[in-house]
C-alpha cells in the first residue's frame, strides 16, 4: 500500500477552502428575533429575516410579526446596524401584507443617520414615516423591502429595530413600542451548503483512492 500524497492532499484542501470562502457570501441570510421591546411584559413580537437576493449589492428584508403584533407605518420606524453606504434611495419594492390584502407602492418618508432609539441606543441608519397605504391602514402584519448598496450583504447586518404596533392588522391600536434584539444568526443559504457537501465528498474520494493505490 502506497503512502498518500501529502502534496495532492494539500492541494486538495486548499481547493477545498478556497471553495468555501468564494461560495460563503454569496448566498446567505441573517435571522433576527425581536424578543425584547419597551413595553412591560410584552416580548417576542415577530421576526427580521435579511436575506441576499442574488443581485450584486442587494439584500431583501423582511418583517414578519406575530400574532397580535404589527407593524407601525404612519410615524414608525425601521432601523439598522452594521452596514454601511445606505441610503434614502436605497429602498425598493417597499410592500405591505395583512390577511390576504397587499399594499404596495409605500415609501419611506424619513431617513436618518446616527438614530437615537428608545432604551436600545443609536442606530446607523434609520428609515421612518411609511406612507401610501390605502383606506386608512396605519400598520401591516407584515412587511418587506429592498436594500441596495455598494458592497451590501445579508451577513453584514448585526441588529434592527422594528417601531410596531400591539395588535395585529392595519388598525395598530391600542399601544405602540419598539422591538430590537442582539446580533443576528447567519444561516448559509442551500446552495452553499450542497458546494460545501460535494467537495468534501471529492475529497474524501482522492484520500480514499490513494490510500487503495
């Protein structure tokens, strides 16, 4: 029985590795629970999913509240830390759902930078103000929106805040708060995770023939 190559093997590896770095940031995603808000006894309130859409620079972010929980347009805010470069005109497809009504055409009407929120301090940027909603709707169940900038990535992405609503609808009522949470979780997209599978498969091929060689 031969000894195996370490060179081959090595080399291997390092083809490996170099997989893996290119693959990691271009599909990935960061999950945010906002499980902590100003309002006494009221926790948990829904979810902040940042997800790259495939377009170079782009990210799609995307609100989902909980049952008895909205999001506050009309005077409400959305804020993020981490990346950088956002813009007022960063936002696109700013779209609104509850039940099986969609409200779309919204636009932020503010934009700041270095926002003071509530108790969970200041945020780099911070979109505020949706307006557009048709009939009187001041808060949806859920809401999602583009993000563009040079360089932007889901994995960028370490906190938001969400200005949202205790009930659940487009009516807001009867109290309103703020929810944030700490760093995000960043989960690898499928098709990182099947690169990643199918070379160490490929590696583990060589090892294996060589070793039979």
């Amino acid at each position: 029985m031969r000894a195996v190559s370490f060179g081959k093997l090595t080399l291997a590896a390092i083809c490996m590795a170099g997989l893996v770095l290119a693959a990691a940031p271009l599909a990935s995603a960061t999950s945010f629970t906002l499980t902590t808000t100003n309002l006494s006894g009221v926790t948990n309130v829904g979810t902040v999913d940042i997800t790259d859409t495939g377009t170079t620079d782009q990210v799609l972010v995307t609100i989902t509240m909980n049952a008895g929980f909205s999001v506050k347009l009309e005077g409400g805010q959305i804020g993020f830390n981490g990346p950088s470069g956002l813009t007022a005109g960063s936002v696109g497809s700013l779209t609104g759902f509850s039940g099986v009504n969609t409200y779309s055409g919204l636009s932020f009407n503010n934009f700041k930078t270095t926002q003071n929120v509530s108790q969970f301090g200041t945020f780099a940027f911070d979109y505020a103000n949706i307006k557009g909603g048709p009939n009187g709707v001041v808060s949806v169940d859920k809401l999602t929106f583009t993000l563009t900038a040079p360089g932007l990535l889901a994995s960028q992405f370490t906190n938001v805040v969400v200005h949202f609503c205790t009930a659940s609808g487009t009516d807001c009522g009867p109290q309103t708060g703020f929810a944030s949470t700490g760093p995000g979780t960043v989960v690898p997209e499928p098709g990182t995770i099947t690169l990643l599978g199918t070379g160490l498969i490929g590696l583990a091929g060589l090892v294996r023939r060589r070793i039979r060689g």
